[in-house]
C-alpha cells in the first residue's frame, strides 16, 4: 500500500516542480508584479546634416572638387554615412549596457514593450578666425549641434505610454577643432572629424541619461500594467 502512495507524492512533486518553472518561464504568471517585460529597440530614425569635410582655408582644393562630377556631394554623402554609423553604434551602445545592467530583457520582436527614437540632427561648424603662418594657415572654430531627439515607449497594440522630445540646441554640445592648410599644398592635420565624432558621442550620453527614467526595470514593469 506504502508504494503506490510514495509513487503518486513522487509524481505530484515533479509535476509540482515542472509547473512551476514553466510558470517562471512565461514570466511569472503567478504573481509576475517582478518579472520585467520584454523590450524591443528598434533602430533609431537618424537625419543628419553636416558641414562640407573641407577646410575653410582650403579653397583651391574646394574648386578642383567643385569641378570633377560632383566629388563635393561625394564627399559630404560619404561624411553623412561616417557619422549615421558612428550614432548608431554609440546609441546601441550606450542604450544596451544601461538596460543590461537593469536586466531588462531585450528580444528581436513580439516585445511586451517598444522603444522608438527619432533624430534629426544638423552639425553646424563656425569659424573662429585663421591665423596666417610661415608656411601654412592655421584654421580654428568650434562644431556645434542642434535639432530634435524624439523617443516612445509604446505597448504591444501600437498606444504611446510615454513620450518625450529634447532640443537639443538647448544641451549646447560644443567642441573645437584645428585644422592646418599649407601653402605649398601638402597634405595638413585636421581634427574637425575627431571632434564632430566626440560632440555626437556627448550628445548619445545625454539622451541617453534623459531616458533613464523611463527605462528603469521599475517603471517598465508600470508601464507594462497599464
């Protein structure tokens, strides 16, 4: 009599040990009020604009450019491609290691939660004056940044639960650049990339910080209530 009885504790166990890791599994159906929802991170939608990747002080090299097919426009297009990917990297980036560290679990579709960015960006670059030299001409100025950050956090039926845009002309992202034009047409340094790549990367941290808030595992979980 004792080993049918054993038998059916055993079973009832391994069913009751099974059910309950499925139950963990499908994210905590008994009471899930911990269980982080799912996140989708979609790509963000970049428009960017960027000055002409020519020095000001390099007019001769401007107007050969300006006269063989276009090369200008090549060179701007290829300018806009370097710096589209080097936002897309640092906000993947940035955006990833913050929600790894609050453990939320990104997934490639079907999320309980998405989060859409939208930037459209323009890098403008003034001159601050160029200072004739022996041999070459010392150009200086600074690169500044304005435009629209935009991001939703929406549930599975497409209905925004939060939403928040950034000017940011008023995050006043700035940095300078050299850039060394010789005489005799050899080859100069310019910095101008290095610090347009190093304004956009302030600006990633920024917007980034700003979200914070609303990507903490905490308030997804709200917002996944509501």
């Amino acid at each position: 009599m004792r080993t049918p009885t054993l038998r059916k504790l055993a079973l009832a166990g391994l069913l009751s040990i099974g059910f309950t890791a499925q139950s963990h599994a499908q994210g905590g159906f008994w009471g899930g009020d911990d269980v982080t929802p799912s996140l989708v991170v979609a790509a963000t939608q970049i428009e960017i604009d960027v000055p002409m990747p020519v020095s000001a002080g390099n007019l001769e090299l401007m107007l050969a450019q300006a006269g063989n097919g276009g090369a200008l426009s090549d060179l701007k297009q290829q300018a806009i491609r370097t710096y589209t990917q080097h936002l897309h990297s640092e906000l993947a980036t940035e955006l990833h290691e913050y929600l790894d560290d609050e453990k939320v679990p990104l997934v490639q579709a079907d999320g309980a939660l998405t989060l859409q960015n939208n930037l459209n960006l323009k890098v403008i670059k003034h001159l601050a004056g160029i200072k004739p030299k022996a041999d070459y001409d010392l150009e200086q100025g600074n690169v500044t940044l304005n435009g629209e950050f935009r991001y939703v956090l929406s549930n599975r039926s497409g209905t925004a639960l939060r939403e928040q845009r950034i000017n940011i002309d008023e995050l006043r992202i700035s940095e300078k650049y050299l850039a060394r034009v010789y005489h005799d047409g050899r080859t100069g340094d310019d910095n101008t990339e290095e610090a347009i790549k190093k304004a956009l990367s302030e600006l990633v941290e920024q917007l980034v910080e700003s979200m914070e808030e609303n990507l903490e595992a905490d308030r997804l979980r709200e917002l996944a209530a509501l």
